[in-house]
C-alpha cells in the first residue's frame, strides 16, 4: 500500500514519532514560561500587550491566559491551567509543570517503544494508586490542627505572591472573611461561597493599609449630594428599575382630542413617577438602590424624605446586596392585583450605611447586615498594577481556604506529597508484573519536578536536597518507627529539609488530588495523539461584503 | 528532521532572567532622572509640548510624566506611581519617584551578587514598617489646625519649590481659607469629617489683570450673565431661587399627536402653553424672590414675566455649579415650581452682582453668611501660567487638607528622610543574616532628597551631605537641607515643615513598586489584549450555555 496524499485541501500532516516529539517540546516550552514562578522563591512576570498595558502575575493560569499561543498541543496545557483554575483556583502553576514532565517521560518511554496505550494504561493506574495514597496517608483532618490551620493554608498559598512578606496580615484577612460566610447549609455540609466577598481595588495608601469591611462595600456615590452620607438603622429597597419621567414604549402614540388633555399626559408623566417614589418611601426605606437611573427632578423626593439614593448600581452588587439585608430585589411595583404597591416586607436592614472617601473614589459601605454576614476586603497598593496582582492572589487564597472548609482536609506542602508519592509509586511499580510497570515508574519519577522546581527556583542544590527528601519519605514507608517523617517536605528558605506539618505549609488536599487527576488527564489526551492535520485558513473574507462587492463592480 | 516550530505566535517577544531585572532598574532610573531637577525651591520649569501642539508648563512631577509617553513596561508602572501619590494626597509626586528610582538603583548590586530578589524583597518590607512608624512616633509633631500662622508656614513650604512661590501669602491665604470652607465637620454623624476640595472649591480662571488680583470669595461666581438686560445687575441681600427645570414649554415624554379638526382647537393650544409658563412663573413670584437661577433654559416668555415682577434670572448654570450654589447660600435645588416652598429660598447671601472682566460677564454671589463651597479667582497673564498657578494651588490645598485630617508635622528640606535614615542605619546593626544589607541600603537611599536637593542648588555635595549625617547622629532629627542657599539649617527655626501623611505616602509607594518591579523576573511582550479574552469568554460561555437550554426545553 502507498501513502498518498489524501488530503486535496491546503494543509499539512504529520505523524509518528516527529508529531510526538513536537507535543512534548511544546508542552515542556510551556511548562518552562511558568516554571520560575512556583514556590515561595518564584519571581513574577511581566505581560505587556499590544497597546502597551501591562500585567504582572504569579498566577499560572492568569499567565498563560494572556500568552498568544500557537501550538494545539501548548494550547491544551493552558486550558488545563484554566479548569484548575475554575475548579480549585490554586495550584494553577503547579499542574501545567506536572502534565508536562508526564508528556517528557512519556516520549522517553515511546522512544524505547512502548506502546503508547501502555503508557497510558500505567498513568492512569498510578493516578488511581496516588489518589487512594494521598487520601489514606497523607491527608490530615483540618479539625486536628485547630483554629490556624485555615490560616496557614491562606499563608501558604500566598507565600509564592506579590503579598508573600505580608502573609501575616492578609491571611488573618482572608481568613477573617471566610470564616465570616461560612455557613451549613441544610443538607449539614459546609459552605464558604466567596463569590460574595466583594473585592474593591484602589490605588493608594500602602499595601498593609487594605482592610476587611464587615459588610458591603459599593463602588458608586450617592445620586445628589445634598442627601445625608451616613444613614443609622437603614431600612434598604433594591429595585431593578428606573426612576425616571415615565413614557411610552417606543412605537405607542397617543392622539388625543381635547387639547386640554394634552396637558394632563404632561402631568401624569412626572406623577407616575413621583407615586411610585411616595410608595417606596411610605414603606419606610431611607435606602433606595437602584440599577437604573433617577432623574434630577425625582431626586428632591429623595432629598426631603432624609433618604439615601444610589442609583446605576451593578446588577450582580445589588443581587448580593438583597441576599445579605434580605431584601427583595424588586423589578417592578405591581402586584397580583395590579396595583402598584411596595411591602415593607420587600426591604433589607442594615447597622449602617455611609460614604467614605478612598483614594479619590467615594465608596457607599453596608456595615452589619442583617440576613446574612458579608464581608468586604478593600486593597491598596502602590499602583493598579500592584493592585491587580493582589486582587488575584487574595482570589488564589480564598479558594484555597474556601476548599479546606468545604472539604475539611490538608496534606503538607512544599514538594513532601509529591516526594512521598515518587517513593510509593516505585515501590508499587515493582510489586507490578506488567508492562504497566515502565509507566508507573516513569510516573513516580515525574512528581519529582515539583520539589525540583521549587529548589531550583529557591538556587539551592536540587540534587543533593531532593535526595534527602526522599530519603526521610522511604524511611518513613519501610520503617514503621519512623512514620512521622512522612510529614517531611523542603523548607526553601534556608534550603533544608522539615516537617511541614509542625512548620504550617499545608495545601488542600482536594487542590493536590484534583491537580493530580487534571495533569494525568490532560497529559493523556496529548499521549494519544499520533497524526496532526492542519488545514490553512481559507481567506476569510466574505464574499458578499461591501468592499468586494465594489471591487467587482457589482454597486 | 523537523522544521522549527512555533508554540507562542510569532509576534511575541519574551525577556527573562538578570537581563529584565537589569533592564527594569534602568528604566525606573531614567524616569526619575528626568524628572530629578524638579525637586526643591530651585526647581526649574519644564515645557512640554502635546502632540497636539499645546504646551504644558510645570514642574509639579505628576503633570510631567503624565505627558510622556513611554514604551517600557517598567517604566509605565513607575509613572503610574506619580499618578496614585496625586490621587491620594496631591503632593510629593516628584519626590516619589525619585526615591523608587533610587531603591532600585541600590538593589543593582544586589542583584549582581546573586542575591535573591525574595530576600531584597523582605528586607524592603521590613524596612518600610520601621521607617513609616518611626516616622510616626519618632519624628513627627502634632499641629495646631486652628493656629492660622503655623498652618500657612505649613503651605508655604509646600509652595516654596512652586512657580507661586512670589505670592506666598497670597496663595497660603486663598488655600487655608478655602480649605476651612469647605470643611464639614459633623459631630452628631460620629465624627464624620468631610474635605471635598475637587466638588465645592472651585478655581476660575480669569487671563487678565495680575496675580495679586486673585483672590478667593465668600461665595461662588460663575460665567454668566442676566438673561435680560433689563434685570437689575447688583441686588443685596437677595432671595434666591434654585431651580433644575425649564422656564419654557417642553413637551411630554411620549410621543403624543394632536389632530386638529377646528380652528379654536389650535388656539387654544397656543394659549395653553402660555398658560403654562405664566402658571410655573407665578408659582415663582409667589415667593417674592430676587434672583432665579436655573440649570436649564428661560423663554423669553418666562423672562417677560419676571422682568416684570423684577426678578432677575440667570440660566444655563453647570450642575457642579448650582450645587456649590446651594451649599453656599443655603436652600434647595427644585425640580418642579408647584412644589417651591419658602424653605427651599436661599437667603444667606449678601451680595449678587455681575461683573464684567475682558468682554465677558460674571456672576457673583459674594458675603454669604456661612458658605460652605467656595470659588477662588485667578487672575495672570495669559491661560498657562494660569494652569500652573492652578495647579500649584491645587497642591496646596491639598495639603492643607491632608494636615486638617492627620494633623501630624515633619521637617522638609530633607530633614526627615536624613533622621529615618540614620535610624535605619542604626537598626540595620541588629538585623541578623543576609537581610542586612538590603535594608542598610533602602536607608542609604532614603538620602536621595537631601542630595537632590543639594544637587540642584549646586553646593558640594559630598561635603554637605556627610555635615548633614553627621548633625543627625549627634544632635536632634530636624536638620535639613535650605533649599536655597544649600546651608544645613535647623528646619524647626527655619520653618519648613511637610505632612507626615505625604512623607509616609511617598514611602510606602517609593518602596512598594520597588517591590513590585524588582519581583519581575520575565517580560513577555505582545501578549492578548484584556478585551480580546473577555470576548473569548462570552463566546465560550455562549457555546456551554446553548446545550444546556436543549433538553430543559
């Protein structure tokens, strides 16, 4: 049989071993942009785009989301720098360097000829084994180590950030909100949505000025400045229209006989309005939230009565707002009847509201809440680009801490689950008589990268260093004395070996299972690629667009 | 075997390792060499020019780098800085980038060594909480805010290195007052305390006359004149009427239509909209004001009526306007004339009066009785010195502000930065491991003011410098550079002094983009704009959501 070209379009093929080999030096080019920046040591990167803004990050995903990538092999290992990212908001970085020393030690294997569903046979069994592993023996309860464990999962995984020599103040922070919205929900299991923890960003001030709001914190101001700024016990309306002179719908005439009438359309234009404003009024709120407008002319209304109008509020703020004050989000007054009427019921309570000044934006607070605690984290910063930064390595932290409450257990940090992992998958490589074997082994070697990784980025001797941690973490499988030093991972500070258990380095466990699962997946679905076919664009342009159509005389 | 193949598109170009390290150090130092001679009382002007062909006259160092356009990143977040320290406390932008100029350019050696940049990094950290609470609790002097001498001294050190710097007390004067205009201090809402200089003290610019003509009302004044020439331009005492509506016929909000099948039909609605403007009229003479004053227009209908009833009207005014308008003479903005109450009358102005400068009028509205907006007059030669002048005053009521809220002192002309640095020094000798030495150096930078300072007044600076470290080890923290003669002066006899609140805000931002910049270990350029992902985002987000509606439906 000949090998034709089969393909009459405009493309190009490749295959075998050339295709292999590409994938896996892209995946590794990849893994190398982001490798620098892991670990307590790692250093940020700065993306600067076309027109010139500039991005600086820690974050794996947030990297390799703004990086212009071509390869389709590079760009799978950014969407799993994405779904890690969306699944467990932390451990970004660590994932796309474990996919792709996978991909590396794979195409070893492949060029010993194995078989590629071999390989991935034996990946997926040593994914299984270190699953089964890291929930059996090196999970800890976050329950046992008590109320600062949630605190040294937030440290930890803000220790490799721009806020990493404040850790201290922002995990108290981090913690302080998280613990704030916890709640139980009715099927009994814990719930931490940090989704509503509102994070403002404001230049300014220094980055240990940031604070933690018990409540809600508004970017807008006030409609007029002749209303009070700070209003005691309010009684809080969120309503989902606009206040403003009422008129038809576009396309409705009226035609009236009587010129008198025409004045009366006047009239009750601006009355429409002013009831409905009486109406929210009478039902005792000094609060009004709005997502549309307020004219200038309802205002006053606002203005006697002592209220407090917002008006052009985001949607998503105001849907938070309603669920932490129990109020009703309103999208119209009418009723069931078909009147028009506003329950006092509809309104939301809070301690307090009042304008402050940062920066030079004002911000509208929501202090104490009454349905439901919120919680607010204000940050400062040098400039936006600091503040950027943090928003994001708060977000990373939150998520860390959020997975710990709702999952209830850590492993140690600091390359010792990756360590102890090596050690166990060798040892059950070699209790294995297939051919799995080769892969498994391959396996237990990969998840040394990460420990290396870190030291490398720390510029200690990773050799000498990664050899002592698996020392401590064989002894600690073989000899049943010495089972506390499973505990052991790198402290890369001073480029020694501890316990990062006592030392308070600890990650969620689910962050370091899920990474695990992502990285093997993905790293599979790259493994069972053989053939690659690229087709050329076609030219895209229309063949019925204005241009082509003057072109070719047709106008 | 293959040919070689791209993983990033093919326009991105990617910098790592000690070259971006390097390179971000000398771009930071280059913006703040431009912007060195600016600092201190013999600062010199700097003429820009737009690409539009305007010019910018300025030393005030905000003003400069925010018309220079840049293309390093690093570079981009430095000018940034200038921007937050304006925003946040409106002084000191020169001063800040100066100092992370130089924090960078002492971490150089750092970096050359091989030291870490995580260890720099907390060293730096550290650093700062021992300067900025040092500053505090060490260096600092309450003030009296009430004492009117001492808070112009205050002023006046910040003018000093100004083009203002001719008119001090003149300037000092218009600022402090403003400023105390516009202070709200309300004890009953816990103390809340609001300075809004950007909404209620208003500069108006005025070419022509001289600079000592400026002057700052008891009032507001605004670019207007009457509506009619026949309402009387000078009222005392005046009834003032605020009004945001029209003084004219407008039609409904809906689309309305009239179909007219007889002749007095058409009549009639002539005569109605007549009706109309002398009904909203009278509801305006019932009050018996003086002085009408409106957001929006005035028929000449309108205007008939109250000429009549000799009420004078102006319309057309700004909004920002009319709301200084209502704090300083008090009453209330109305929409609708029916509901124009006797309350609603500000009464607490003394004089209305339109002025005429050049060919063009102005209204006054001066001897109010407790205003709380101001307007400030500026007179000069021509619209850029004008600028400056304006700019100028800006800053000082800046400071004013921020000494009314954090009523803390330093010593200027270098004076803090030499004490914080000497005490850093001090402190650096405990300091155990290889922190030390980052730490010693951020001191060591912190003396970058002083030097400047000496610099561009052109005395020896060595000989200076090493008199003024040595007057801080021996005796007190307040000496200092003179600006102008570059003597070592005790700042507490030679009275320049800064806001603590501006000294702290250089630091912390000086330090913290250090930071920031010295952590950056890669740039890649010519990566996805931030617009270009958000529409990836709804794109994917419209595919995931689409099969997800199938089987509900």
């Amino acid at each position: 049989m000949t090998t034709t070209q089969s393909i009459s379009l405009f493309g190009e093929r490749e295959k075998g071993e050339s295709v292999r080999t590409q994938n896996m030096t892209a995946a590794v080019a990849i893994a190398n942009i982001v490798k620098s920046s892991l670990g307590p040591v790692g250093l940020d990167k700065m993306l600067v785009d076309e027109v010139g803004d500039v991005t600086v990050t820690n974050d794996g995903a947030t990297i390799l989301k703004l990086l212009e990538v071509e390869h389709p092999a590079a760009k799978v290992l950014c969407e799993l720098a994405q779904l890690q990212d969306e699944e467990v908001g932390d451990g970004t970085t660590s994932v796309v360097i474990i996919a792709a020393e996978l991909l590396r030690a794979a195409n070893e294997l492949i060029k010993m000829k194995v078989h590629p569903t071999t390989i991935i046979n034996g990946y997926k069994l040593a994914c299984k084994e270190s699953v089964k592993f890291i929930q059996d023996n090196l999970s800890v309860p976050a329950a046992d180590l008590g109320k600062n464990c949630l605190a040294n999962v937030a440290k930890t995984s803000m220790s490799s950030k721009i806020i990493g020599s404040d850790k201290d103040f922002f995990s108290n922070i981090v913690v302080q909100c998280a613990e704030l919205i916890r709640f139980t929900n009715t099927r009994g299991e814990q719930k931490c949505p940090i989704k509503t923890i509102n994070i403002l960003k404001a230049h300014g001030k220094s980055v240990r000025e940031s604070q933690m709001i018990k409540g809600y914190a508004l970017n807008c101001t006030v409609a007029s400045q002749l209303m009070p700024k700070s209003i005691k016990n309010a009684k809080i309306a969120c309503i989902d229209f606009s206040l403003q002179k009422s008129k038809m719908k576009l396309g409705v005439q009226v035609v009236v006989d009587d010129p008198e009438k025409l004045d009366a359309i006047r009239q009750r234009e601006s009355d429409i309005t002013k009831e409905k404003i009486q109406l929210i009024l009478n039902s005792g709120a000094n609060v009004i939230l709005t997502t549309g407008g307020i004219d200038d002319m309802c205002l006053k209304y606002f203005v006697d009565a002592g209220a407090l109008a917002v008006r052009r509020c985001k949607k998503e703020d105001l849907k938070r707002i309603a669920r932490a004050t129990g109020a009703a989000l309103v999208a119209s007054l009418s009723n069931l009847e078909g009147e028009e009427s506003f329950e006092p019921s509809f309104l939301g309570a809070a301690d307090e509201i009042c304008q402050t000044r940062i920066c030079d934006d004002e911000l509208i607070i929501i202090k104490g809440t009454k349905a439901k605690p919120a919680a607010s984290i204000i940050l400062r910063g040098a400039n936006d680009i600091y503040v950027d930064e943090m928003d994001r390595s708060v977000h990373d932290s939150l998520c860390a801490v959020k997975r710990v409450i709702e999952s209830k257990a850590v492993v140690p940090g600091g390359g010792c689950v990756e360590a102890a992992l090596s050690i166990y998958l060798e040892n059950f490589a070699t209790s294995l008589g297939s051919r799995e074997q080769l892969a498994i082994a391959e396996f237990a070697q990969a998840m040394l990268v990460i420990p290396k990784t870190l030291v490398v980025n720390a510029a200690k001797d990773s050799t000498e260093l990664v050899a002592k941690l698996r020392a401590f973490h064989n002894a600690s499988q073989t000899i049943e004395a010495k089972r506390a030093f499973k505990w052991i991972g790198l402290d890369l500070e001073n480029g020694k070996c501890r316990d990062n258990k006592d030392a308070g380095v600890l990650e969620p466990a689910m962050s370091k299972i899920k990474s695990l699962k992502f990285a093997t997946e993905a790293a599979i679905t790259i493994l069972r690629i053989d053939d690659m076919i690229k087709i050329y664009q076609p030219s895209k342009e229309d063949p019925n667009s204005y241009a082509n159509a003057v072109r070719e005389g047709r106008m | 075997m293959q040919q070689p193949m791209l993983v990033l598109k093919n326009n991105t170009k990617r910098e790592s390792g000690r070259k971006v390290q390097l390179s971000n150090i000398k771009a930071a130092k280059t913006i703040s060499d431009i912007i060195r001679t600016c600092l201190g009382p013999k600062a010199m002007l700097k003429m820009l020019m737009d690409p539009m062909g305007g010019i910018v006259m300025t030393n005030d160092g905000n003003a400069i780098l925010r018309e220079i356009q840049v293309q390093h990143p690093a570079a981009k977040s430095m000018i940034e800085i200038s921007r937050t320290q304006d925003e946040e406390v409106g002084d000191g932008t020169t001063s800040v980038i100066i100092l992370a100029g130089e924090l960078l350019k002492v971490a150089e050696p750092f970096l050359v060594d091989n030291m870490h940049p995580t260890v720099i990094i907390a060293a730096y950290r550290q650093a700062l909480e021992d300067a900025v609470s040092m500053m505090r609790n060490e260096v600092a002097k309450p003030v009296d805010t009430d004492n009117r001498e001492e808070m112009v001294k205050i002023i006046k050190s910040s003018l000093g290195t100004k083009f203002m710097k001719g008119w001090n007390d003149l300037a000092c004067g218009i600022a402090l007052d403003a400023v105390k205009c516009v202070r709200i201090n309300d004890q009953s809402a816990g103390g809340y305390n609001e300075i809004d200089i950007k909404r209620y003290a208003k500069v108006e610019k005025v070419p022509g006359g001289s600079i000592e003509m400026s002057e700052i009302l008891d009032g507001v004044m605004f670019n207007k004149d009457v509506t009619h020439t026949g309402m009387k331009r000078r009222i005392e005492n005046p009834r003032i009427v605020m009004l945001d509506c029209n003084l004219e016929y407008k039609k409904g909000e809906s689309q309305t239509n009239m179909e007219f099948m007889q002749e007095t039909d058409f009549r009639k609605i002539l005569q109605l909209e007549e009706n109309y403007i002398k009904d909203i009229c009278d509801d305006i003479i019932a009050l018996k004001p003086d002085l009408v004053l409106t957001e929006k227009g005035v028929s000449d209908l309108a205007q008939h009526f109250l000429l009549k009833a000799g009420i004078t009207a102006v319309r057309r005014l700004r909004k920002s306007d009319m709301n200084r308008v209502a704090r300083a003479v008090g009453g209330q903005i109305v929409h609708r004339t029916e509901e124009l109450k006797d309350s609603d009358v500000g009464t607490e102005c003394g004089l209305f009066e339109v002025k005429k400068f050049g060919d063009e009028y102005f209204t006054f509205l001066t001897k109010c009785k407790n205003p709380k907006a101001c307007t400030i007059l500026l007179r000069g030669a021509s619209k850029d010195v004008l600028m400056e002048v304006e700019r100028n005053l800006l800053d000082a009521m800046n400071v004013a502000r921020n000494v009314m809220i954090d009523p803390f002192l330093v010593p200027g002309g270098g004076a803090v930065e030499a004490a914080v640095a000497h005490r850093l020094i001090e402190k650096s000798k405990e300091i155990q491991g290889v922190g030390q030495w980052p730490y010693r150096a951020l001191a060591e930078a912190l003396r970058i003011i002083p030097k400047t300072l000496m610099q561009n007044c052109g005395v020896n600076t060595i000989r200076t410098m090493t008199n003024l470290t040595a007057k801080h080890a021996t005796t007190g923290s307040t000496w200092g550079v003179d600006g102008e003669t570059g003597n070592i002066v005790d700042m507490e006899e030679f009275g320049v002094w800064d806001t603590l609140q501006v000294k702290s805000q250089v630091f912390k931002t000086a330090i913290e983009t250090a930071i920031l910049l010295l952590r950056i270990d890669d740039i890649v350029s010519g990566v996805k704009k931030q617009s270009d992902i958000d529409a990836e985002k709804m794109a994917g987000k419209f595919q995931a959501a689409n099969p997800q509606e199938g089987p509900e439906e």
